[in-house]
C-alpha cells in the first residue's frame, strides 16, 4: 500500500482501491481516511474494519480550491485526532496534489507554519509536488479560518 507516515498521526498516500490495500492500510493502524480521490469512495471498502472515511472528492485539475474543501477535511481531520490512539490517512489517486495538499490544511491548522509543514511533507514523501495555486487555496482557507475562530 502506497503510503507514507508524515507525523506518529498522520499519513499520506495514494488510492487503496481493493480490500487487499484496505486490509494492509488497517494493519497500518489507521482508524480515519480523507479520500481526496474524485475517482473512487472508500467508505463500502472501510465500513467492514470500522475505518470512518470522509469522501471529498476533489478534481486534479490545478485550479483554485475552495474553503469548503478544506473545512470539511480539517473539521473531520482536527475531531479524529483528538484521540491520541486515532491514525488518518489522506489520500487521493497517487499521493502527489490533492492528498498532499489537504495534509498541508491539516498541518496548518493543527499550528505549523507554512514552511514547516512544507518541508515535513516534502521530506517524508519525496514525490510530493506542491502546485502554487493548491498551497495558496490552503494559504487562502487557513487566512479564513483563523478569522473564525478569533
């Protein structure tokens, strides 16, 4: 299963697809999935290990995202990991924009900086290419976000 651990909480990674992927992803310890993937839903291949998925599918199509998006991945992300035994994996197709770019709301909106969050993702996942107009769609619902909660 392609997927990569980016905190102890958090991985990131491409499509599951089958229950064989399914099997090795629970195996992982994972007990959360951001489905990013427009192409296929997780939730019938999760429902019989008890994973609880979010389905948000996203198009690759390097066009602006809007907060929406990313609200619902970060309300789902920020409730699962408030328990400490909960693992997430993000996902989309192969691990490459959508998925890293929803882990990069998840990161900022947990505290981390831009940059850190950035180079932590890019370091544990060398396949990672951030598209500009996806970190700024993050850069722009963090801004949002932050004002919200203040």
């Amino acid at each position: 299963m392609d997927m990569t651990w980016v905190t102890d909480q958090i991985a990131v990674g491409g499509g599951i697809w089958n229950e064989a992927n399914m099997i090795e992803v629970v195996r992982e310890g994972v007990t959360h999935i951001i489905d990013m993937q427009i192409e296929f839903d997780d939730t019938r291949l999760a429902e019989p290990y008890g994973v609880k998925v979010l389905w948000n599918p996203t198009d690759d199509d390097f066009r602006p995202k809007p907060p929406e998006l990313f609200q619902r991945g970060v309300d789902f992300a920020l409730e699962a990991l408030q328990d400490p035994q909960a693992k997430l994996l993000i996902h989309c197709a192969a691990g490459v924009h959508r998925a890293p770019m929803m882990t990069l709301a998840v990161l900022r909106a947990q505290g981390w900086s831009l940059r850190d969050a950035v180079i932590e993702i890019e370091d544990k996942r060398d396949v990672v290419d951030f598209a500009d107009v996806y970190v700024q769609s993050v850069q722009d619902f963090i801004k949002q976000w932050s004002m919200a909660r203040s």
